[in-house]
C-alpha cells in the first residue's frame, strides 16, 4: 500500500446512525478476507485530492475510481455499481448535494461519504435526511479516510 500520510483532504466528524462501527484490524502483510473488490467513487474537483483519495485508499481489495464533478459522477455510476462513493460538497457541474440527491433518487443503497470544508449545519442536517453514511470535515489525514472506508467496508461485508 502506497503511503500517503501527510496529504491531507478531510477531517471525521462522522455519522453513525446509531450504531458502532467495528474497526476492521489486518496486517499489512496479511491478505484482505472480504470476497470481493470494493469498488469506490471519489468525486472532487481539485485534480490533486481525487488522485491523493484513490492513492490513500489504494489496496488490492480495492478499485478506486476518480469523478472531477458530480455530472461525471453520475454517469459512471449508471455505468457501474459503486459500493462507496466520496465525495466533496462544493464543485461545479453538480455539487456533492445534488449527486447525493440524485443517487438517492436513483435507489443507490451503497455507502456514501461526504468530505468537505464548506458545509453549514444546515448542509449537514440535509446530509443526514439523506442517509449518508460519514460527513468528514476537510482537512483530515489519509490514516482518517482509511479508518473510514474500512468500517464501512465490514458494514458491507455484514450486510449492513
């Protein structure tokens, strides 16, 4: 796994839901037990922290792929299933708001992550009606992201 620490794109102030989320714990050296690939969606668009999101969460039981805007974002994901999407709130060409919105409205059940720096209590609270699964607060470390990504990686390996 390439290390990125130091590179910093968010910070945790996360939403649960209720309940807790179990700390996935491996070793380096051991393989990843989870079946398949998770393939996630990191939307922002600052070139540098979408390639600095794919770098961080980069594992071999993981595809990363990367949307500049949230337009983008969506034709990818009529292409393909996603079992996370990150992204950031504030973009040109359909924000996070309206990617969430329009996922939502689409049925997208995976996870979704949103990592910005501009978000009101009251973007928040829109967030949350929408069943969004973490709200990070940029900056945060590459180690904060993973941490993330990987609780929610055993959510989706239980179903939940």
């Amino acid at each position: 796994m390439k290390q990125t620490d130091g590179v910093e794109f968010g910070g945790r102030r996360g939403k649960s839901h209720g309940r807790a989320h179990a700390v996935l714990q491996r070793d380096e050296e051991s393989p990843h037990n989870m079946t398949k690939k998770t393939r996630i969606l990191a939307v922002d668009d600052e070139p540098v922290i979408g390639e600095s999101i794919a770098c961080g969460l980069e594992a071999a039981h993981r595809k990363v792929v990367v949307a500049s805007n949230g337009r983008d974002a969506l034709h990818m994901a009529a292409k393909q299933k996603f079992d996370i999407v990150i992204t950031d709130h504030r973009m040109p060409s359909a924000g996070g708001l309206e990617l969430v919105k329009k996922l939502r409205k689409q049925k997208y059940k995976g996870k979704i992550v949103v990592l910005s720096g501009h978000l009101s209590p009251a973007n928040i609270g829109i967030y949350e009606d929408l069943e969004i699964d973490e709200v990070l607060s940029k900056p945060c470390s590459s180690e904060e992201l993973r941490d993330t990504v990987e609780s929610l990686e055993v959510d989706l390996e239980l179903g939940l």
